[in-house]
C-alpha cells in the first residue's frame, strides 16, 4: 500500500516523488519504459537549473538515481485504468 502512486517517471514525476519522500510518504512510481521521460530520446538538454547543457538520458539517470536514493518504490508497469473507489 502507497500514500502516493505516481503515473510515470519523467522529470515532473521525479519530482513529485522526491516531494512526497521527503515528507515521510510511501511512495511507488509506475513507468512501463525508461525512467526519465522524453529525455532520455533527447541529446542536449539546455538551460535546465544547474546546467548549461547536458545530454538527456545523463540527466535522467541523475535523477533516477536520486530518487531511488531516498527510497522510491518503482514499478517496471504501464498503468491502463484508474479507478476512484472512496472520497479521501
């Protein structure tokens, strides 16, 4: 059982997880391909905070990495249905 399921692993996932782990959450993230996103098919990623320039998958491994560094759950599956059974 989660507190957070996140539905994909690119850089806004990632950064949800890392959000969520940080506030003591039990987190899974659900990806059926490469963690990072559309990054990881990107050869130059430019201007992103903290680089001037670095080529995606690189980018993506780093944070990948942190992540499963903090202690996500991550999920080699593709989600196909959500289903809402309770108000929270």
């Amino acid at each position: 059982m989660y507190d957070v399921l996140i539905i994909g692993a690119g850089p806004a996932g990632i950064s949800a997880a890392i959000y969520a782990l940080r506030n003591n959450l039990k987190v899974g993230i659900l990806e059926g391909e490469a963690p990072g996103g559309k990054m990881v098919f990107t050869a130059t990623i430019e201007n992103y905070p903290g680089y001037e320039s670095i080529n995606g998958p690189d980018l993506a491994y780093s944070m990948f990495n942190q992540v499963m560094n903090l202690g996500v759950n991550y999920l080699a599956f593709n989600a196909e249905s959500l289903k809402k059974e309770n108000d929270y």
